[in-house]
C-alpha cells in the first residue's frame, strides 16, 4: 500500500485530509506535535475510517527526530501541513513564525533528499497574493507585499522549495494556495477546534453563538467592498481535503509536466464577512451578537480564487456551498459543547 506522510496530521486541514486519503485507499503517517491540535483527533479518525494512523509526536524543527521518522518508512509523498499560521501572532512575535515555518520545511526537503521521497504537497496559502490588483486570483496574479509575516513566511517557503528543485531536477512538487477552509466533516465528528484561541471567522462565529464569546467583532466596516467589509473565499473542509489527495495522485501518476505545479483552491467567489455571518443566521435560525470595530493590521481587503487550474489538472471542483460550510460549522460546534460538558 501507498504510504505517505502528513505533517501537522492532527490539525484542521490535516485531520480532514488523512481521512480523504484513507477512503482512497492510501496508508498514512503523521507527524504532530500537538502545540494547536489534540491527540484524541487519532481516536476520532480511527471511529470514521475504522483505521489507526501512526502519529511521530516531533517538532519539524528537531531534525534529528524528524528523520527518525524517514528511517522507519518509506514514503511515496509528503504532504505538508505543519506551520504556524496565525496573522496576529505573527505581527507580535515574527520570528517565532520565521524560525518555526522556514526551518520546518528546510528540514523537511533535506530529509527527502537524503532518502529519496521526490513528492512534496505544499500547504500555502493565498495571503501570498496581498492586495491583488485584479479579482477573481488566478495562479499568473503577480505577488504583491506580502501583509504580515505569516504570508511572507508561506512566500519564502514557495521560493524555498522551487530553489531546491534547481538542484534536484526529479523532485516534484504541487503548491495549494487555498483560500479560507471552513465547516467540518459531516460525521460531526472532527472540524475545526484550535488549541489555542480560535483565528478564524467560522469558528469564531460558532463560539460566539453558542455562549463561549460574548460577542464578535468584526474588523473594518469601511473597505472598499459592497457592504465596507473583507471579503473571503471560503472552502469547505472536505472539498478541500479531497484537493490534496487527488494532487498525490497527479505526482505518483507522472502527470506532472514542470517540477512545481502551483494551483488555487478556492470556491470561485467571494464573500464578505457580514455575508458569512447572515449565512450563519439563516443555517443556524439564531441571531449572532457581533459588532463593528475597527480595520486589523494585516488584513487585506478581498481576496478570491479562479480555481479553473484545479479543475483542468486535478479534475476537482468545490462541491459545497457557503451554506453548507456554516451549517457543518454548527453541527460540529453544538457537538464539540456536548462532549465537553459530560
């Protein structure tokens, strides 16, 4: 059986895409020190796919930990999720992020170097795009400043591995630049449930509606936007996750014409944050205690995909809607406060 490696495999994204790798048939590894995630994810993935996946608790920066990883299997692909990935945080303390991001993936592409893993699934993001000059973002959109160093870190890490491939012309890599992942798995299972305090819209919306946030406050009403908010492109977690096991099946399948295929994933329109938050009211049927506050630092005004590449290369389309991203998100979050409270 195919055995590939997931760094950051019980987070969000990771969690989420063991699964759709599992139901392709695929044997997976993961690595996961647990510094935003919880190693109960494991026993939660084992109920939905009646599999068990083998976590390495070690830090991607510890290279000699990491490499025990590659001693004892033999992968056919990376996928690489593992990064820090908060906006805020990264404005307060940037060199966590630089250090913890970019030695990460150093030790990483390293390390499949020296033991012949030619595959490599990048987890960027699309923050590496700025203020993009002309909307919907297709890949050729030139990059711009990047807005705080949690993107310059996802930009420096896609030079990274493109500078690596000069050197070692075999390897291959695709690059997901995806946009907003959101809603849950639709066992109810898994989603989205930080360690740490929640970043992103979706669940900070969910937290706020069932009690553990008294409000929500929502960051800039004066963009040039239709209702003066951000605008979004938000992705549903499973369409996601499925994004990155048909990529593994683009590299093993030796479709893959250049050493790095960079494509977008996004749902192909845009939504601004007060969009997001109706949604929620209409899914849910209950009102949502936010305000207006004042613009973020970091923020960019609206970013959204043409997703056209992926389809054409990958054969995948979004298969949900924005609805179904908020409705996912609550059933999840109601079921997440239920189990907290036994």
């Amino acid at each position: 059986m195919t055995k590939i490696l997931v760094t950051g495999g019980a987070g969000y994204i990771g969690s989420h895409t063991i699964i759709d790798l599992i139901s392709a048939g695929y044997d997976v590894v993961s690595v996961d020190n647990f510094i935003n995630s919880s190693v109960e994810t494991f026993s939660k993935i084992k109920e939905i796919t009646d599999k068990t996946v083998t976590n390495f608790a070690a830090d991607l920066c510890d290279y000699e930990k990491l490499e025990e990883v590659f001693q004892k299997n033999k992968f056919a692909a990376v996928i690489h999720f593992a990064a820090l990935k908060s906006v805020g945080d990264s404005v307060a303390d940037p060199l966590l992020y630089y250090h913890n991001n970019l030695l990460g993936l150093i030790n990483l592409l390293k390390l499949q170097a020296k033991y012949g893993v030619k595959n490599l699934i990048f987890s960027s993001s699309c923050s590496v795009y700025g203020n993009a000059d002309k909307l919907p973002v297709t890949e050729e959109t030139p990059l711009k400043e990047a807005e705080s160093p949690y993107a310059r870190t996802k930009q420096i890490c896609e030079e990274i591995i493109m500078d690596f491939q000069k050197v070692n012309p075999d390897f291959r890599s695709v690059i997901l630049r995806y946009f907003n992942p959101a809603g849950a798995h639709s066992s109810n299972m898994i989603g989205e449930s930080p360690h740490n305090k929640a970043n992103n819209l979706v669940p900070i919306i969910t937290e706020t509606a069932i009690g553990k946030r008294e409000k929500l406050a929502v960051f800039g009403d004066d963009y040039p936007t239709r209702d003066g908010t951000c605008i979004r492109d938000f992705i549903h977690i499973m369409d996601l996750a499925n994004a990155h096991t048909r990529s593994v099946e683009f590299l093993l399948s030796g479709k893959a014409t250049e050493s790095s295929t960079i494509i977008n994933l996004g749902s192909g329109t845009g939504s601004t944050v007060l969009e997001v938050i109706h949604s929620f009211e209409k899914v849910s049927g209950q009102k949502l205690n936010y305000m207006m506050a004042h613009r973020r630092e970091g923020d960019v005004i609206a970013v959204y995909a043409d997703y056209s590449k992926a389809k054409r290369l990958l054969g995948w389309v979004p298969e949900r809607d924005l609805d179904t991203v908020m409705d996912t998100a609550w059933k999840w979050e109601l079921k997440r406060n239920e189990t907290q409270d036994r």
